[in-house]
C-alpha cells in the first residue's frame, strides 16, 4: 500500500495491539512476527483508523485479530483477492494481507501470480512454517522432504516450493525475507514494504514447534545469509540467483528486489479517465477511484 495517503501519526509499538490475548502456542516464531509488525506500523507512522489486516484461514491468518485496526478474517486462500477488491475501492487506507504456506500458496495458490503480475498496492507478509499449524500438522507447499507428519510420516515425497522465485517469477515488485528469529530485521523489511507504492511480499520463515520438527529456530539461524551489501535491488537477475540459494541449502535474508511500476489502481486510473464522460459509462459513479 502507499502510505503517502495514510496520516502520519505518533504511536509506539504497543498502540498497534488490540484488546485479543495471543493465542499460539509456547515458543512459536508467529510471535515475533507479529511484534516486528507492530514495530513496522509504528516506524512508519500508519494511522490504525487507516489500516485494514486482511487473512484467510489458518494460525498466521488470526493475526489481524491481535492488530489494533480493522480487519477481515476472510475465507481460506481468498485473502489476496478480497485485498484487490479493498485497495481498488479505498485508496486512502494501508492494507496488509496476513498469512501463512499453506493458505498463500496451497488453497490461494490461484491468486498469488495475480497479485504480483497486477502489482497490487498491498503489503503481504506470509509466515511461512513449512506445514499447516492450526489443522494440526499436515506438509504444505514449502515442507522440506525430510519433515515428518502426521500426513508424511515417513517424510514427503515432493520437494518444496520457492516462494521468493516465484514472487520475482511474476513480477512483483518489492521482495524481501527474514525470520522470526530477527524480529527487528522483520520490522525494517515490513516497514519498507508498507512504504512501497505497489505488491510488497515478504516471506518470513517461522517455527512452528509444535508440528514442524525440522524446521526449528537453530535451523533457520544456520540457513539465512544476509543479503550481500552491494547488492543491486533493482537488478532482477541478480535477485533470481539471490532467491535460488533457497533451493541449494542456503537462503537470503534482507530485501532482495525493489522497482517502481504503474500499480492496478494507477493503471485502472488511466482507464477511467480514458472513458471520463462517456454516458454509458459512469465508472466513478460505481467505484469512487478519484480518492487520492
Ligand atoms: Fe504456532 Fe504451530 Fe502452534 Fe500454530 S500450531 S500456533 S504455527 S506453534
Ligand atoms: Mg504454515
């Protein structure tokens, strides 16, 4: 989203919770996710009367619950799509979308290339824990073949997605990653993206202690590698090579790709205006996209 529209306002960290006690479980890595998205809200000055959370289904998805602002707990994997439709509407709000592997990629797998390809004005931070918490423990689209559960008990026969890849694949336009483990690394890279005028996604890897045997805090501390100091974010190449090091046993952590693009509303824009007067065709008179 942009916040360029948003009020700037003077709020600590703590102004961002809501009234909801947490839920998760003992030692989870969603914790520190969601302080990092506090500490981001606050950094950047959004005014929560401004800020939409939208999620779909699952452990990351009840996040918005526990933000202080409005949100919509939507249905599983529709979390992006109900944001297009948010943002095209209302233009004069920050909107993040809030959740996990196996609701972005599995279930709302159909709705992620859109996003990127349209360049969307919102902000998507996938927890990404590498299995289905709230169900319980079944593999998802970014389980590594050597986790066991209760649906691979002898570990799983497919390998993993890469979700950065597949983000920089389909054009969007600022990609980040990090951990749980790094909250205030989280909270900068968020802070960047709610700061860019177009589809941010940042992949935050998270522990998920209580079905995810392999994927624990040690080892996300062994697999992240900064992202090199000097490395050029408007060279998309350079972030594909970046991103591939998920695949061969290492894996990026800071911001890997940052351009500017016309996003959906500012090319909808140009369209509406296009057919301005058009008796037939009243656009504005069915969504208000004059706001600024
Ligand atoms: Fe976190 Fe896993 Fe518990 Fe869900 S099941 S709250 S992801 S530790
Ligand atoms: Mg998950």
């Amino acid at each position: 989203m942009s916040i360029m529209a948003v009020n700037k306002v003077d709020l600590k960290p703590k102004d961002y919770k809501s009234e909801v006690p947490v839920v998760w479980c003992p030692g989870c890595g969603h914790y520190g996710i969601l302080n990092a998205i506090y500490r981001a809200l606050s950094e950047a000055g959004v005014d929560p009367s401004q800020l939409i959370c939208i999620s779909g289904i699952g452990c990351s998805s009840r996040s918005p619950y526990f933000i202080n602002s409005y949100k919509m707990h939507t249905l599983h994997g529709r979390a992006g799509a109900v944001a297009t439709g948010a943002q095209l509407v209302r233009r004069d709000l920050a909107i993040m979308v809030l959740g996990g592997d196996g609701d972005g990629f599995s279930i709302g797998g159909g709705h992620m290339p859109h996003l990127a390809r349209k360049n969307v004005d919102i902000t998507y931070v996938l927890f990404d824990n590498g299995i289905y918490g709230l169900t319980k423990g079944q593999y998802s689209p970014t389980s590594r073949p050597e986790m066991k559960a209760y649906t691979t008990p002898y570990g799983g026969p497919e390998e993993p997605m890469n979700p950065l890849l597949y983000m920089l694949t389909y054009g969007a336009t600022y990609v980040a990653q990090a951990f749980a483990g790094k909250p205030g690394i989280c909270a900068e890279l968020i802070r960047g993206g709610l700061e860019h005028r177009g589809f941010s996604y940042i992949n935050i890897y998270s522990q998920c202690p209580s079905f995810n045997k392999v994927d624990t805090i040690d080892h996300y501390r062994d697999l992240m590698e900064s992202v090199p100091r000097d490395h050029d974010v408007t060279d998309l190449g350079a972030a594909i090579t970046l991103a591939r090091q998920s695949s061969e046993g290492k894996a990026p952590m800071g911001l890997l790709y940052k351009v500017e693009r016309p996003t959906l509303d500012q090319r909808m824009q140009v369209m509406i205006d296009q057919v301005g007067g058009h008796p037939d065709y009243d656009l504005n008179q069915i969504v208000d996209l004059n706001r600024p």
